[in-house]
C-alpha cells in the first residue's frame, strides 16, 4: 500500500491513457486545434511518468552502483524508442523515421544532456571528474556502430541491400554483446568512478540514503510499468500531433526528434540531478551510454523490420547529418579526454544542440 501511495502521480497518466484510448476518434472529429491541444496534454502526461521513471533508476543506480543503474535506465529508454518506432512506421511508413530519430536521439543524448549538463554542473561545481575510460570507449563504439549503419549504406547497391541490412543485425549484436559482457565484467572499472562520501550525501542532499529504503523489486515495476505506460501515451499523442500538424508546414523531422525526446525524458532528468550532484560520471554513461544504446540496439530491430516486409528503410544520413556527427563525435573525443568536465566543454556540445535543432527546422 505505501508503494501504491508514492506512485499516485501514476493515476493521472494512466486515467489520461484511457480517456485517450476511447475517445480518440472524438478528439479527432473536433478538428486540428483540439487535436494539438490533446497532444499537449499527452506529452505533459509523459514527462510525469519519466520524472518516477527517473527517480527509480536513481534508486536502482544507488543499490546496484554503476554501470548497472544507468545501463537500466537507458535500455529502459531504447525500448521506448524501439516500440514508438514500430507504432509510427507501422502507420505512416515513412522511410527515413528510424534514420532521423536515431540521429536526433545521438545529438539530444551527447549534446544536449551531456551539454547542458556538463554546463550546469561546471557552472556550480567548476571541474567535475568522471573516468575518461568511460568517454573513450563509448566514443568509439557510437562511431563504428554509426557508420557502419547509417553512413556506409550510402554506397551499398540497392539490388543488394538485404545482404547488408543481414550483416549489419549481425555486426551490431556481436559488438553490442561484447560490449554488454566487458562493461558487466572485466572492464567495468571503465565504467565507475569513485566519489567521496561527502560528494554523494552533501552534494545530493541525502537523497541517496533515502533512496536505498525502496525495495529494488518495487523500482523495477514501476519502471517497466513506466516505459509501457510512455510507449501508449505516445502512440496517441503522435495520432494526435500529426493531425494537428497536418498542413502546418511543420518541418518533417519534428516527428523524429519528439520520439527521441520522449524516449529520453527519463535519461534527461536524472542527467541533469546527477550533474548538480556532482556526479558526472553517472551523467556520462547516461548520455553516451543513451546514444550507443539508441545505435546498436535499434538499428538491428529496424533492419529485421524492412527485411520481413521487404521494404527497406532510408539508413543513410544525409550529408548535413553526416557532419554533424561527426563534428559531435570529434568534440567529444577531445572534452572527455582528460577525466574531467567544465562549463567551456558543456558549452561547446550545448551549441552543437542548438545548430541541430535550427537545421532541423531549416528542414536540414
């Protein structure tokens, strides 16, 4: 019962889902602006659930230690994306959704919350150390997993895209398990740092020893439910927006870049908490661990998804895309270094997010 009263926030959502479900086709039938207006509500609906989703993955993260807190929460967020992707294209069966939310979730994940949290925390706390182990490898591995997926099919004959979209399910699971299996066992110290005690309690206001009063099973719950929970609500918030939308002249990745926010709304908040707390390194494996996630785990279901039903997807960024990441990619090389964040570093990514949004509604 104490459980169920600490998750009440959960009845307004779920209410909201369900008045969603049954009077869809009303809100639809009562024209455009109603239907933007359900989507508002939609969305805010969402944000609810990802701040409990937020806060359980923090209780996780305290009881397990890292990487095992964040790598919940991220997997936690990939599933999302992966099952509003399939709900979306299933709809509107546009080639290039899962290309344009892949690389809008990479720039939200690196430059936007590892940007504005690096910025934030820099500006309250100066230098904020984290392992540059970490950043190295996750580094790394988003370039090759991106560019082997979505920067190679560029030349890949069209007559043989299926021999390629084979290999690159199989080369994205070999590399993501190799990943899974060194980043639980051998080579987690790449993965963690530690902190003074004081740095953890002061700093986070007691919040983690209060958190470890929460049984772990209870948090799990709450997340799956959670992630279940923001996957329904937005299927019907993108019914509703693309109404409402519909003849706006709206730029067309507006789409993408509201699944990648949406599947990483949970990833942002405890960011960003982490940083304040000065905890970078729990901000870092969220926002590379995020973006490898996002790459690897989705392109494989996406590809599996055009070779069942024979219509391949767009994979291939265009070459503003193509820039962009790698711009991003050499940036965070360079910042995450030398083991420690500031402002200037969390600036330079923050940027970078704000020339990603502006091309985006250049339709770039």
């Amino acid at each position: 019962m104490s459980i169920l009263k600490q998750e009440r926030l959960l009845l307004l959502p779920l209410l909201l889902a369900a008045i969603g479900f049954w009077s869809e086709h009303d809100i639809l039938a009562q024209g455009k602006l109603v239907s933007v207006i359900a989507a508002t509500v939609l969305i805010g609906a969402i944000l609810l659930v990802s701040m409990r989703v937020a806060h359980h993955a923090e209780v996780l993260a305290t009881k397990v230690g890292e990487p095992y807190g964040t790598m919940i929460l991220t997997l936690s967020a990939v599933a999302v994306e992966v099952l509003i992707l399939a709900i979306m294209m299933s709809n509107e069966g546009s080639p290039t959704l899962a290309r344009d939310t892949i690389y809008s979730a990479v720039m939200l994940d690196i430059n936007g919350i590892l940007g504005l949290a690096a910025l934030l925390g820099g500006l309250k706390h100066g230098e904020q150390p984290y392992n540059d182990d970490s950043g190295k490898t996750y580094g790394v591995m988003i370039l090759t997993a991106m560019g082997i997926s979505m920067i190679v099919p560029e030349f890949i004959p069209e007559a043989k895209w299926q021999f390629y979209s084979a290999f690159t399910i199989v080369a994205m699971i070999a590399l993501y398990a190799l990943f899974l299996r060194k980043q639980v066992g051998t080579h987690s110290y790449f993965f963690s740092y530690s902190y003074p005690r004081r740095d953890t309690e002061s700093q986070a206001g007691g919040h983690a020893d209060k958190a470890t009063d929460d049984p772990a099973g209870a948090s799990i719950a709450v997340i799956l439910f959670g992630v279940l929970l923001i996957g329904i609500l937005a299927e019907m918030m993108s019914v509703f927006l693309n109404t409402g939308l519909e003849g706006s002249g709206a730029p067309v990745a507006l789409t993408a870049i509201l699944v990648a926010g949406i599947s990483a709304a949970p990833e942002i908040l405890t960011a960003l908490r982490a940083a304040l707390a000065n905890r970078m390194q729990a901000t870092i494996n969220i926002a590379m661990g995020a973006s490898l996630s996002t790459v690897i785990l989705t392109v494989p279901v996406m590809e599996a998804i055009a070779l069942y039903t024979g219509q391949p997807f767009i994979m291939a960024m265009t070459p503003v895309q193509t820039v962009m990441v790698f711009i991003t990619l050499i940036v965070a090389a360079i910042n995450l270094n030398d083991g420690e964040t500031n402002a200037i570093e969390g600036m330079t990514h923050f940027i970078l997010f704000a020339t990603f949004i502006m091309l985006s509604f250049l339709g770039l």
